[in-house]
C-alpha cells in the first residue's frame, strides 16, 4: 500500500490559503508559516502529520497528496475541514 509524509497549513478561506501560498513561494518557510497561521493542531510541528497510507485522509486531502509533485506547494485543496496547503516530502 503507498503511502507518503507530508505538511500542511490549514485555513479557513480560499483567499487566506492563496495568500499564504504566495508567501512560501516567495520565500518564507512552509513550517514557520504552518506554525503560525495553520488552524489545525499539526501546527505545533510546523504542519508536519508525519507518515501515513492511501485511505486515511479525507479523499481530496489523499488524492493531491498520491499525486502530486513531491516537495511543491500543492492547493488550495478544499475539503470538509476548509482549505489545505500540502507539502509532499516522501512517498513510498
């Protein structure tokens, strides 16, 4: 079964999620931004959620993470808990 690590920031809104997309990809650091600006409790470790396996995240949450680039900035990914930035950084 595949699975992957990865990091996300979790928002409330699209325009907040592109705003903050904006920010790492100019430069600032994808945990640092997590840390500080994320609404899920991952922020505590940067938006890190560490290792997991296809099927145990929401399906649009697995389906950018399975394909998607690795180590880009992946979304906004819009799911029940509101708008995700994922940052693929292993898959096996």
């Amino acid at each position: 079964m595949p699975s992957a690590s990865a990091r996300h920031i979790l928002v409330d809104t699209e325009a907040v999620c592109l705003q903050l997309k904006n920010e790492i990809e100019a430069g600032a650091d994808f945990a640092d931004v997590a840390r500080l600006k994320s609404t899920c409790p991952s922020r505590a470790n940067g938006g890190d959620l560490g290792a997991f396996s296809t099927g145990q995240m929401v399906k649009e949450f697995d389906e950018a993470v399975f394909t998607g680039e690795l180590n880009t900035v992946l979304g906004p990914v819009k799911t029940q808990f509101g708008y995700h930035l994922i940052l693929v950084t292993n898959r096996w």
